[in-house]
C-alpha cells in the first residue's frame, strides 16, 4: 500500500469539512491509540479509530469514505472519555458520515430491508437515520 | 613489630551476606587466630553503631590492626579508616575484606562454599595487614586559579561562576570567538528566546570580568602537574592581526575583495579572507584565514620556494590600507603561554554528523541540509535574514521535510544512543517555518517524538495543535529528485502503508558526537572517552562532573549532548566542584605511593618509562629513581616492571601480596 501526499493536508478541503462538522481539531491527535485500546466494537473495524485520525492527519478521505469504520461506530463515547486531548470521536465519525451522506448515495432502500414485518420500528428509524440522507 | 592485637568485624549486610554466608561460624574460625584478639559480627558495619563499635572495640581491646569483612572497598574503606582514626588508630592500620560482592554474592547458591570462601578471603586480608605501615597523608599546594577549555554556554557559564567567586579563571575557546554552537542557533526551545539576545550579556560579561582571562582562537597544547598544580601550555593561533590594536569596526571587511563559504554559518553563507565571526563576536577582532588571503598564500608559496619573483612584487593588502589603527600586520604571530591553574573544567561540546554522511537520505543534494545549518537559515542574523531559501536557487521553499533519527539510534549506521535534542529542536525548526512562511507545508518524519523537559510536551502539542505541523510515525529511507523536488519516500507505521511525498527542502536531523579533537585533548589531560568522543564521568549518576583524573571536570555537551538547560546547569556545578577544591588552603594526598628502596636500586629506569604521570626520575649522581609524590598516583606500574623490587607501593608490598595470595591459594 502506498499513499502519496498531494498537498499539506492541513489545506485539504475535506479534511477541512470535518473539522468543520465536528469542531474537532483533528490534528491534536498524538496516536496513543487509548480509543482503539478501549473501543467495544474494535475488533469489527477495518480500520481503528487512531488510525482514522492518522488517514486525515494525512488527507486521506478518500479510504474514511470507503470504510466501515464510521459506520460501525456506535458512538458509545468511551473514546471521546478516555481521549488525552479531549478529542470527540464520536463526532468525527458522525462528520465522516455526513460527509457520504451529502453525496446522497443511500445506503439502505427501506423496501429491499427483508423482514420488515417483524423489526422493531425503532431499528428501522434509526436505520434509516443513519444510512440514508 | 607485626601485629598481634588485630580485631575482625563481620558485616551482615542485612541478608546480603548473612543470607549466603554463615557469619557466626566465620567469625569463631577466624577467633582461633593467635593475632585476632576480637572476631565479631554485626548487622551493619557501615551503620553508626557499627562504626561505634570499631571506635570502642579498639580503645577497649588496645588493637593494632583492624579488618572490616564486608563489601567492596570502593563503598565503605573510607568510612572504616575515619572509625579507625576516631578511635585512635591509624587508618592505614585498617583493610577491607570483601566478603559481599567476593563471597556471598556469586555463591548464593552454594552457601558452605561462600562461607569457606569468606574466612580465606579473611585471613588473606589478616596476612597483608600485617606488614602494613602506619602512614600519614600528604599535604600537596593549591594553586587558587582554574582554567576553562571552550566557550560554549556550559564554559562560559562555568568561567562566570568561578570568576564570581573570586577565582581568577582562564578561558580558552578554539574559535576565534566564545558561544559555541548555542549562539548559531536561531530560536531556542521551549521558550523561542533568541539565543544571541540572552547569550550575548553573558559574553560581554566575559569580555570585561576582571577575574577572567579569554584567550579565543586558542588551543590547549599541553598539561602537566597534578590535581591543584597544572601546568598547562595554550597556544594562541596565528591571527595576523594585532589584536591590542583592532577595534573591530569591520573597514577591512568591506575592502577585501575575497570571498569563502563561512565556517560561522556552516557553509551556508560567505565571509572574507579577513573576518569577524559576527557582528557580536566576544572578542569583536579581526584575522585574516591564511588559506584563503591571496598575499598570505603568496607568501607562503615564495617562501616555501615555489615561487621566484624577479622584482619586488606588491601583492594585495587593500585591509591594511584602510585599516586606521594600523593593526594589520599580515605576520605569523602564533604564540605559546603557559598557565598555571589548580582546577580544569572540559566544556569542549558537540557537533552534528554532516548530511554527506547519509547519501540514502540525499545528503549530497545542496537543499537537504544538517538541522544545524538549518538554523542559520532561520536566524534573523544568517545569510538569509531568517526566511529559509534553498541553498541551489535561492527560492523560498512551499515544502520542507524534516526526518528525525538520522544517524541516531542507528548503531549500523550512526550511534546507537539518541541524540537527545533532535526531537525539540526539529518541532522548533518546523515553528519557525510556519512563523516565517505560513503557506509552507512542512512534514515531520519521527519514530518517536522525545520531549522529557520542563514544558517540552506541551511545546509539541502547540506545534501539532496551533502551528500545522504535520507529525507522521516512521523513518524515511529515501529521499531522490524528482524534476525540481526531492521525493521523500517514507512509511506510516501507524496506518501500515508507505507515504510519499515531494518537498522544496528536507533537513536531517543528524546524530550528535564529541568535537573533533576532543580526543586528543582528553588525551592531555589523561581523562576517558568513548568512541563517538564523548567524555567519561567518573559515575554516570552520583558524579556526573567528575573524571578520573583529580582536579579535572566535565560540563555540557562534553560529558554527552545537552539542551541549553542542562549545560548551564553542567557549568555551574562544575564550577562548583572546581571551587570546593581551589577553597582549600592545602589539598590532602593518599600516601599510598611508590617508594624507592636506594639500597637496591640499579637505576635501570624501566621504572621511569612505565609511569604514566611522569612522577619518577632517575639521579644522575646517586643514579637511582626518585619519585615525586605529588605526581604519583599509587598505581603500581612501576614496581611490576621493577627487575629488583626496588620501588615498591607502600602498603602494598611483593611481600604482603604474595603471603595473600599464598592463603588464597591453598588448596581446599
């Protein structure tokens, strides 16, 4: 794998985008990793969430938006507690998030969702309001 | 006159040794001895009650000689000599057995043989104490003067507090003017101080302290004597300029139609044939560099006959024509002083491995440079007036890389230890890029970033959080050009990939070793080095400032490289150790020296050419040796290589060794 660094990813306008949305400061991460370490739902990424902050500390996007990460999240917020320099993760992921749902790419057609019948109405809407715009 | 009346005292050490040796049984075995008057044992010699009970046990038994069975007597032979002459016996008449590091130690595992061990270890000690000599110290002069070699900030800082403390303090630097490497720097970490406004006072201070003498430009030729009495020979390089008479005012400067690459700013910019290091060198003089002044290589080459001219010819000296107080003379004015000091303080410094040395890395390319070099493009006075430009073609870079560790934990390629400084000043390096270019991306190639300082985390945090910097976790192995850029091909570590990308300038931050020539000097002054030129210490924790040589001390980058902090703190405590010395009237010496038995003594001198501090000296009347006891250091050198055990260490006779050994030796 190889990732070239097109320009100072500091001046990406995406990464830009998801300060922006999260009011984070994505480059005050310093990769202790403390949210991977503590994350319940980890070991179904396939990428951690440390290395989420290393892809936009360099600009990448274009993977965070090709991965399942953000969407594996369940911003339970143990990460955003236990981060040393106060970041929210939770939000990032949530910025990450919006900025493919601003695509308006649905993620879930609510009448291919087999087994509708019988879901609690509640997973349908929080479902929806998560994968769709 | 041997001794009947000896008293043997058995440390514990805690579980230390009693754990292993059985002490009781020790101590009856070696109470049979017909000399032992006293054999007991306690829990801790060292302590006060164990060191009263030596006090005691001599008034109350009247001993003669005493042995201490405990640890090694690099820890305790002082504090048992002191109990010994408290209690009014001579400390000479007082041996050590070391029965810890010797018995109960290395045998934890088999504790009768530890035991046996320790009693032959014991009666060993008994045989050569026998024949020891009751003996008094030496009384040896102390010249109240010290001299302090390179004036970086720890030297400076060690000449100031000795000067202050009234001791006439001599100070000589190799350049042609004091503040080291501190004073090339542009900013200094945490704080972004510039480093010529707070060094600058504390030269002038130098220049015009009454109790300081600078000699700059010069170099320690040679060092004789001892701890208290140094001879020490400085040679003043030749300047070609009387220095009473220059004022500095830089007439000559601006004439001299000469240009080379200025060893000041690193190569990174120019400076005359005739020069002034910079515009607040401390002393503000003039030389002319011999190599590259056309009239002085003219010369030289007349005179070394390589050239013949027909007629008088007049060679360029356009400096001494506009120079009004007439101090350039163009004559070889090099110089020998001699000096005389009681203490040395080494404050010699560091330098960086040259970029030339990381060919993989682009060291040969003209914009990838030393951090060092680095700096005098950011500082407000180098040749760039502090906006970074590329050495190639001058033009301000939109992108610059900084690798860390280069050379640095790199045992293969470099030293295995890490620099120490790199991390801070690189984070610094990379501020001051985004202080003087804001739009410039700058890239920080680490494996670890190393911030142990007073405010050193958070300094980083500021240059991640608030200045742009970009941080990426892993070492760069290449670096090539591509069309007008220099393509850094590195790794994250932390994501698993490989990163790529194309700056306008990279910096290496490059590993720190001794200066070149401490070496030799160490050599001078008989005092430790290791192989990357860093001065030994005499305990890496407990006596930092301190060699093995008596009277001589390290500080700053000497000792191992250094921030600001450490080697001001360096200075001062070396100064400190060097006025605990220079305070006393008469210095004691150990008497346990060599000693010349005249009767035998063929004059040979093998002796003479054995000793390493030149203390023995043959008669050309009575042609025997005669050792000066100030010089001699008890080593033993000489009586090993004695064909008639002539000269012999006191209390340490071939005798008393050999009856040892014999008690050692005997078969169990």
């Amino acid at each position: 794998m190889k990732y070239t660094i097109k320009k100072d990813p500091h001046e990406d306008e995406r990464v830009q985008e998801i300060i922006e949305i999260s009011g984070q400061n994505i480059f005050s991460c310093y990769q202790c990793g403390r949210c991977s370490s503590g994350c319940p739902m980890a070991e179904f990424m396939d990428i951690l969430p440390n290395q989420v902050f290393m892809y936009l500390q360099e600009g990448d996007v274009d993977t965070l938006l090709k991965a399942k990460t953000p969407w594996i999240c369940a911003a339970c917020f143990t990460c955003t507690v236990r981060c040393p320099v106060g970041l929210d993760l939770a939000a990032v992921m949530e910025a990450i998030r919006e900025l493919q749902l601003r695509k308006n790419y649905d993620f879930v057609d609510p009448y291919k969702v087999e087994e509708r019948d019988i879901l609690p109405p509640i997973a349908l809407v929080s479902n929806f309001r998560k994968f769709t715009p | 006159m041997a001794m009947n009346r000896i008293g043997v005292f058995i440390c514990h050490c805690g579980r230390n040794i009693a754990g292993t040796v059985d002490v009781k049984r020790v101590a009856e075995e070696i109470g049979k001895r017909e000399d032992v008057v006293l054999s007991t044992t306690y829990i801790f010699m060292c302590s006060e009650p164990g060191q009263k009970l030596i006090e005691e046990s001599i008034k109350k038994y009247n001993l003669d000689g005493v042995v201490v069975a405990n640890c090694s007597p690099t820890l305790h032979e002082k504090t048992m000599r002191n109990a010994a002459a408290r209690g009014g016996l001579n400390p000479y008449r007082v041996e050590i057995a070391n029965i810890r590091e010797w018995a109960a130690w290395p045998h934890e595992d088999n504790p009768e043989a530890a035991t046996r061990k320790a009693i032959r270890i014991i009666n060993a000690t008994i045989e050569k104490l026998k024949a020891n000599a009751s003996l008094e110290p030496i009384e040896v002069p102390v010249t109240r003067r010290a001299l302090v070699i390179g004036g970086g900030v720890a030297g400076i800082q060690a000449a100031l507090d000795l000067a202050d403390a009234g001791i006439e303090t001599i100070l000589v630097e190799k350049e042609p003017s004091i503040g080291g490497n501190m004073f090339r720097l542009s900013e200094t970490f945490p704080t972004l101080d510039c480093p010529q406004c707070i060094l600058t006072p504390k030269m002038n201070d130098v220049a015009q302290h009454p109790n300081i003498k600078l000699y700059a430009y010069s170099e320690v030729e040679s060092v004789e004597g001892y701890m208290g009495n140094f001879k020490v020979r400085i040679k003043k390089k030749s300047t070609f300029v009387d220095w009473d008479k220059c004022t500095g005012c830089g007439e000559c400067l601006r004439v001299c139609p000469i240009s080379v690459k200025s060893e000041y700013d690193l190569g990174m910019g120019e400076r005359k044939a005739i020069y002034i290091v910079n515009e607040q060198a401390v002393p503000l003089k003039a030389l002319i560099d011999e190599n590259s002044c056309i009239r002085l290589q003219f010369e030289k080459k007349v005179r070394e006959g390589k050239i013949k001219p027909k007629k008088a010819v007049k060679i360029c000296s356009k400096c001494a024509d506009v120079c009004e107080p007439n101090a350039i003379h163009f004559k070889n004015n090099e110089e020998i002083v001699e000096e005389e000091v009681g203490a040395i303080v080494v404050a010699t410094g560091y330098e960086v491995m040259p970029a030339e040395a990381f060919p993989e890395l682009g060291g040969k390319y003209p914009d990838v440079l030393t951090a060092l070099q680095f700096e005098r493009l950011l500082a407000p006075s180098g040749p760039t007036a502090g906006i970074p430009r590329r050495p190639s073609d001058g033009k301000v870079p939109e992108s610059i890389a900084f690798i860390h560790c280069v050379g640095s934990r790199d045992p293969q390629n470099g030293v295995p230890y890490c620099s120490r400084i790199c991390c801070m000043y690189t984070i610094k390096q990379a501020m001051l890029v985004k202080h003087a270019l804001p739009k410039t991306a700058v890239y920080d190639f680490y494996i670890d970033i190393r911030s142990n300082g007073k405010g050193y985390e958070e300094f980083y945090h500021r240059a991640k959080e608030e200045y742009g910097v970009n941080f990426i976790r892993g070492k760069v192995s290449k670096v090539y050009k591509v069309g007008d850029k220099y393509r850094v091909q590195g790794v994250d570590t932390l994501t698993g990939r490989i990163i790529e990308v194309d700056v306008d300038m990279v910096i290496l931050a490059t590993a720190a070793k001794g200066s070149t020539g401490v070496k030799e000097l160490a050599k001078k002054l008989r005092i430790p080095y290791d192989e990357w030129g860093w001065l030994k210490e005499t305990h890496l924790k407990l006596r930092p400032l301190e060699t093995p040589v008596g009277g001589v001390f390290i500080a700053g980058a000497a000792q191992f490289v250094k921030d600001i902090t450490d080697s001001v703190s360096q200075g001062s405590g070396a100064a400190a150790k060097a006025m605990t010395l220079l305070s006393r009237p008469q210095l004691e010496k150990e008497p346990l020296l060599a000693k010349v038995d005249t009767e035998i003594c063929a004059g040979c001198g093998r002796c003479k050419d054995q000793c390493a501090y030149g203390a023995i000296s043959i008669d050309p009347v009575r042609h025997v040796a005669v050792v000066n006891e100030a010089l001699c250091e008890g080593c033993g050198a000489c009586s090993a290589n004695c064909p008639t055990t002539a000269i012999q260490v006191v209390n340490f006779k071939k005798g008393q060794i050999i009856r040892a050994v014999d008690v050692l030796a005997e078969v169990f």
